[in-house]
C-alpha cells in the first residue's frame, strides 16, 4: 500500500511538471521577457552616486584600558555601564540628527557644484521652500545619510547618496566638518561647566580669606599686649582658627580647579579624519544586471506556474479514472 501511495505521488509530481517541460521554451521566453524588460527599466531609474568619509575619534585614553574595553563590550550587548555624554557611540545618532541636517541643507554650495553658491536645499529641492517642504526635505536627507561607528576599531564611517556625484561627496564632508564643530562645542560646554563652577567658588573663597586675614591682623594691632587675658586668647584663637579652615578651603579649591582645567583638555574629543569623501566614479544605484537577473527568475517562476495552471484541470480529471482502474485491477482485501 505504501508503494502505492509513493507511486501515485511520483505520477502526481511528474503530471505536474510536464508541462512544463513541455512549454519550456515559452517559460523560457516569458524570463528572458520579464529579464529584459526589468534591464530596460532600470534606465529609466535616476542614478544615485554613493560619497563615504570615515573618521576616527580621538578620546579619553581609558577608553583604551580594559575598563574601557568591557564597557564596550556591554555597549554591544545593550547594557549601558556608564553615561554616554562622551562617548563615540552617540556620534552615527548625531550626524542624523535634525540639528546637523538643517545645517548641512543651509550651507552654500561651492562655485564647482553651483554657479550662483546656493544653499544646497535649493540645489537639491529648489527654491522657495516653506515649512512643510523643509520639513519633507530634513527627512529625505535623513533617508540619504547613513553613519555607522565600529565598536572594535573605533572607525566612524559617513554615507551620502545623491544623483550627483560632486553632491555626495559635498553632503559627507559637509556633515564631517559640523560633527565636529559640534563635539567641540558641546563637549567643551559640559568639561567646562565643572571648571567654571570651581572658578567661581575659588573667587568666593579668595574674597572670604581676605576677610579672615583683614580680621586677624586688625584684632592684633588693637591687642598689642594680650597678656594673660583668657577673653583676648580665646577671640585670638577663633580668628586664627577662621583663617585656617578659609586657606583649607582655598587650597582645596585651588587644586581641584587645576584639575579641572586639565581634565576639560583631556576629555575634549578630537576627530580626525582618515578619507575625505571624494567623488564616485560609478552609480550605486540602480544595479542593472542584478535587476535583469531577478527579472529573468521572476518571469521563469510565473511562466512555470501558467504552463503548469494551464493544464491543472485536464491532469485533475484524468486522476479519477487512473485511480478507478487501478481500485478494478487490484483484488479485493481477504481474496486469495
């Protein structure tokens, strides 16, 4: 019985696929069909040109130790060790932000790209752009600009797409240039803010031991013989303790606040560029052949499924009889 089963099954594939075989070169033809017609269309696609810039940021050193190096790591895995407010993971998220794309679609042209140096929004949209088109024209750019960061070698890569190649190459060094006039800004704002606050206690500081010194040394010239007057050796002893806690003080400050001022040079990112984006020589965009490829497999799998839809029904009704035939010829179960 299971041979029989199997057999049927091998007749019923084989029926199926006859004819195709049989309309091969119509299946054939309606590929090349398909193939060819995809090629053609492919020219009618506008060309999109690819520009890549990469860059390395230059850091803290620890994020070169082992601590470092497992922050990473837990980075990649979504689990976020410490703040990210100084750190190279945030700058693919910048280059894509609306902030740095608005300033890019403002930045004029050069004279190569554009005689009159427009803005690159006109050259790319054209002129007269009112909200909402500036709006659309921020997310075409966001669509355009791709940015990725290599966690283990630290090498930030910078993508724009364009239909002109001097274009592309423009967009990517342009948002180069402001990724890092921004890190400098922002980053020098924060390590700053810590120096500026410590600055400003140390000038408290300085004006209160002034104080505590003026007291201590007018208390004296009045007290000329303080004998052994208990009342004047204690007030002594309390301007002179007043001064001492204001110089700890001071010098506290005076300490942290050169720190300060060495740690905002040391955590001051610095990204330096290893290829400038320059203008590709071949479109990125539209892949012919890979078109005309898909489009001859598309065209054989739909002449395929018409050949074999064709002659469904006239291989359904003959499956009947076979069948009935084959249920005739067989003994019945039990007849010896």
């Amino acid at each position: 019985m299971g041979r029989e089963y199997s057999t049927s099954d091998t007749v019923l594939l084989s029926e199926y696929l006859q004819p195709v075989y049989q309309d091969r070169w119509r299946v054939l033809g309606i590929g090349l069909g398909c193939g060819i017609l995809l090629f053609v269309t492919s020219f009618l696609v506008p060309p999109s040109f690819l520009a890549t810039t990469t860059l390395i940021p230059v850091g803290n050193v620890e994020k070169q130790s082992l601590l470092g190096q497992l922050s990473t790591g837990l980075e990649d895995l979504g689990i976020q060790p410490t703040s990210r407010s100084n750190t190279p993971a945030m700058y693919p998220e910048i280059v894509r932000s609306r902030r740095l794309l608005e300033q890019a679609l403002k930045t004029p042209c050069p004279s190569a790209i554009d005689a009159r140096q427009r803005p690159l929004i006109e050259v790319l949209y054209g002129p007269g752009r009112d909200r909402r088109s500036r709006e659309k024209a921020v997310k075409s750019a966001r669509r355009s600009v791709s940015a990725s960061l290599d966690r283990r070698t630290g090498v930030l890569t910078i993508e724009a797409r364009a239909r002109r190649p001097e274009v592309a190459a423009y967009i990517a060094n342009t948002l180069d240039t402001l990724l890092q006039e921004f890190t400098i800004q922002a980053f020098t704002t924060q390590a700053g803010a810590n120096r500026i606050f410590i600055e400003g206690r140390l000038a408290e500081t300085e004006g209160s031991l002034h104080v505590a010194e003026e007291n201590l040394r007018n208390f004296r010239e009045r007290n000329l013989r303080i004998g052994n007057s208990p009342k004047l050796l204690l007030e002594e002893t309390r301007y002179v303790r007043l001064l001492r806690a204001e110089e700890e003080v001071f010098v506290t400050l005076r300490r942290q606040y050169e720190v300060a001022k060495i740690q905002e040079h040391k955590e001051l990112p610095v990204l330096n560029v290893l290829d400038s984006a320059v203008p590709p020589l071949s479109r990125n965009s539209p892949k012919r052949a890979l078109m005309g490829v898909a489009g001859f497999i598309v065209g054989l799998a739909c002449g395929g499924w018409l050949a074999m839809f064709r002659t469904r029904r006239p291989v359904e009704s003959e499956f009947p009889l076979r069948r009935s035939s084959a249920s005739q010829s067989a003994p019945p179960v039990g007849v010896r």
